[in-house]
C-alpha cells in the first residue's frame, strides 16, 4: 500500500510540474528547425513565423538549417529532441505525406512521432500550359490528349511534383507521360519552349510569366481558388469531382509535448496569419495564409498519405532511403 501511494504521489507530482512548465511556457528560447537552405520559401516562411512568435510570446523563437535527405534530416533530429515545446519542425507536406510514399525506408513516422500544431500556409499548384496551347481548360486538355491519341507531356520538377503530376492524371483521366526537370524553373522553361505540354507548378514559380501572358493558366489544384488568381477556377470547379491537392508547410512538435504548449503556439500562428502585414508577405512567395487547429492539420495529413501512397504505386514510384 505504501509503495502504491508513493508511486501516486510521484506520478501526481511529475504531472503537476508538467502542467506548471506548460503554464509557464515559454520561458527561454525556442528552436525551429527547417529542413532546407536558407533562402527558400520553407526558410522565409520559418523566419516570418519565428518574429512573429517571438512579438506575442515574448521569447526568442531561433531559425535553425538542418538541410538535406529531402527534409528528413531536420524531421529526425526534432523527433529525437525533449518533447517541452522548445524544438519545433517547420514541416513541409514533401517531407510529411509525400516522404512515406516514395521512400521504403524512414527513421521517423510523421503520425506517431510527432504533435501537430498548426497549418501555416497552403501553396496551391498551378495547372499551366504554353500560351498558345489550344487548351483553355482541363476538360479542353483531356479533349486534346483523346484527339491525339497519345499522352501528353507533362513536365515535373522535384519527386513531390512527379508524384503530384501522376494523382492529377489518374484523376482527370488524362493520360500523360511525366518528364523530369531540375527544379520548377527549368520546367517553365520547358513549357516555354515547347518542350511539354502542361505542368502542375507552384504559384511562386509561374506567377510573374501569367502576369506576362508567356503562360496560360487552366486551373489550381487547392480546395479553394487562390487569391492572387481569383479568376482561374479549381480543379474541381472544371468538373472533377472532389479534387483538391497542394503543397503546404506546418508548425510541428516532438509526439507527447503537453497539450497546452500546443495549444499556446498554435493560437499564436493563428492570430500571426490574420495580420494584413503577415498574410501579404506570404501570399508574394507564392503561399496562401492558413492558421488551422492542430486537429485540421491532423485529418490533412491523415488523408493524403494514403492517397500518395497509392499513387506512388500505380506510378511506380519508389526510391531508395
């Protein structure tokens, strides 16, 4: 009886300290770790982020590089970190639900190993082609492919665009035979030159050639249109039912840091991204202001990692760890 009563006791002690540290937090710097370069759009995304957790929770929240293995170095060392809220992952939708499906092997699983906290921004793709493609549309593109009686070339530039590009074909049933480029760059260069005939490319990448007219865009791929292009229609507002599909990156925290550090950071975001100041500087990199519940981002990755997985399989995309 004495030695269930203290062990109680010590368990009731732990949990109360925990709930304290919670109330208190934070109290000294934060790490945020991101899993590519600096100067890049997950970087720039990271840095706004960290000033403005710093500005409302009155801590330093420190940027921290970790590039490399295509996010996963950063992802394992904020799951191997305490779990107190003072490492967080700047997480992007490649290395969360695209990474599973096209790697046998990863040291971390992104459901169990890891508290989500919050959907930062949503960076919609961009269905484009040349501007004189006879396209006008994404029933016109299949009308096109049918016509011709041969796939279409499709220009991808990084694996997660591949795979991106294979569930756009099996959805509108526009067979397509997928060309790789290195980087969203080299592939609006190619639709430029006629190398291909359509492309899925981030809003950052494409904007300033549809502002020019060198490029016509069909559709975007997010649930809803994108703001800056409010007059080109979603994928599935051109009649394909159900379809919604982007990039985005989130705010994480190593599996088992207490709810209410959780629930403080993401509260924080949240009201970061109503800024006017905060959403315009997001929406010039391409990236749509979100703010979603830890719960959203939860169901969000709970429903595309399956669906990449599927398409990785019928594409036949593996690669090596």
């Amino acid at each position: 009886m004495k030695r269930y009563l203290s062990w109680w006791l010590g368990m009731l002690m732990a949990a109360l300290a925990c709930h304290a540290a919670a109330q208190d937090y934070p109290a000294r710097p934060v790490r945020m770790i991101v899993g590519f370069a600096p100067g890049g759009g997950n970087d720039i995304l990271a840095r706004l982020m960290a000033e403005q957790l710093q500005r409302r929770l009155g801590q330093p929240f420190i940027v921290e590089n970790r590039p490399g293995a295509s996010g996963a170095i950063a992802i394992g060392a904020v799951k191997r970190a305490p779990a107190d809220g003072y490492t967080l992952l700047v997480g992007p939708s490649s290395g969360m639900t695209v990474n599973p499906a096209l790697y046998r092997e990863l040291d971390y699983d992104p459901v169990a190993d890891f508290a989500p906290i919050s959907l930062v921004g949503d960076i919609p793709m961009i269905l484009v082609v040349k501007k004189d493609s006879p396209a006008r549309s994404v029933g016109d593109l299949a009308a096109l492919a049918g016509k011709n009686g041969k796939p279409l070339f499709a220009g991808a530039g990084a694996n997660s665009f591949q795979l991106a590009t294979a569930v756009f074909s099996s959805r509108t049933a526009i067979p397509a035979e997928v060309v790789n480029y290195k980087g969203n760059s080299a592939v609006v260069a190619a639709l430029l030159s006629n190398e291909i005939d359509f492309a899925l490319v981030d809003a950052a990448a494409v904007l300033p050639q549809l502002r020019s007219g060198h490029l016509r865009a069909l559709a975007v791929t997010g649930a809803r249109r994108f703001t800056l292009l409010p007059d080109v229609p979603t994928v599935t507002e051109s009649g394909v039912q159900g379809f919604a599909m982007s990039f985005w990156s989130s705010l994480y925290a190593p599996a088992g840091t207490p709810d209410a550090v959780v629930a403080t950071l993401q509260s924080a975001i949240s009201a970061a991204l109503r800024e006017p100041g905060v959403a315009r500087r997001l929406l010039e990199l391409g990236i749509e202001p979100v703010g979603s519940s830890s719960q959203a981002l939860a169901e969000t990755m709970a429903r595309e990692i399956p669906l990449y997985k599927q398409a990785a399989k019928a594409a036949n995309l593996s690669l090596s760890p």
